[in-house]
C-alpha cells in the first residue's frame, strides 16, 4: 500500500518504507529508524526528527587530532577517532556539522560517557511537560536542546551542556550530502 502524507511524524509511525521527496526528487528510501540515524543528506536530516537536526557552519582542521571549528570563533568540537577515516580528506575544507537536539545533554541531569561541553547563552525556554527545549544561539546557528525536566532553566544565563559528537552528522557544504553516509 502506497500512503502520501507531508506530516513526517504520521509518515514514521505508519511506513515500513518511507521516500523522503524534495521537488520531486527522490532524496532517500528507507525505514523509519535509518532516516533518523543515517540521513543521505541535509534535507532528510533536518526533515525527520522533531525539532528538527541543528546545523553548523564550519571547517574541519587537524589539531591534536581532527576537530569540527564553527566559522566565526564558535565551538570548537574534538572528532571521535571512528570518524577520522571518512573526514580526514575534508581537512581545510567547508563543511556542516548536525547535531539532533535529544543528542545535547544537561550533564546535572544525564550521564554521557564522552562528549564536548560547552558554555550557552539560553534565550528561550521552552517547557514540554516531561522535557524542555532550550534555544541557544552558537556562531552560526539558532540551535535547540532537548532536556529532561527536572527543572526549569532560566532564560539569559549561560549554561553548561554537552554535546555527543559521537551522533554528529558531517555534510559536504557544496553537495549537502553526508559524509558519513554508509
């Protein structure tokens, strides 16, 4: 059975299948959980998942390692080591870095094994019942956290939070397309 539908929550709840179409044009066939975890590009990426994915400008550089640096003297994000094999051809180079809001995290509140933790300015709180969403702005982008509520944060003060990059997404600046895409 065949199901159009522009709402993409009715789309995952329902497909087995899912085609990600943009003008027309197939962008990505594939279950539900795959669109989510290995967009093909940055449309499927910001296009599934709700908020949608962060997205920020930048380059990669080796620096003790290879790190993600936001244009504009923005964050400074260390690449998991697991990623180097695919991003060290895009050393020097443009690239866009996404990052879903569930994946940045308020250290009182949740344990994360690694990640990168950064100082925010938080603008607006958004209060969801048994989570609240937090927009920040980085050097590049509006961006949005995704939290636990155990409390309600403040607006204007800054904020510790971590981001996984180990869940960054990486897309070529020209092509948008992932870099990491198997």
């Amino acid at each position: 059975m065949i199901y159009v539908t522009h709402d993409q929550v009715e789309a995952m709840t329902m497909g087995d299948r899912i085609v990600v179409m943009k003008d027309g044009i197939i962008q990505q066939i594939d279950t539900p959980l795959n669109l989510y975890n290995f967009p093909k590009n940055k449309f499927v990426a910001g296009f599934i998942g709700s908020p949608s994915m962060n997205f920020l400008e930048g380059k990669i550089v080796h620096e003790d390692g290879l790190k993600f640096i936001e244009n504009n003297n923005g964050l400074r994000l260390s690449i998991p080591q697991e990623y180097h094999d695919k991003l060290k051809n895009y050393v020097g180079k443009d690239v866009i870095l996404g990052i879903r809001p569930e994946h940045i995290y308020d250290p009182i509140y949740t344990q994360v094994p690694s990640g990168e933790r950064v100082n925010v300015f938080v603008d607006v709180v958004e209060p969801m019942g048994n989570e609240v969403y937090l927009y920040f702005a980085t050097a590049t982008a509006q961006c949005v956290a995704r939290i636990p509520a155990h409390e309600e944060p403040q607006t204007g003060i800054y904020k510790e939070l971590v981001i996984d990059v180990r869940k960054a997404h990486f897309f070529d600046k020209d092509t948008e397309e992932s870099i990491l895409y198997r």
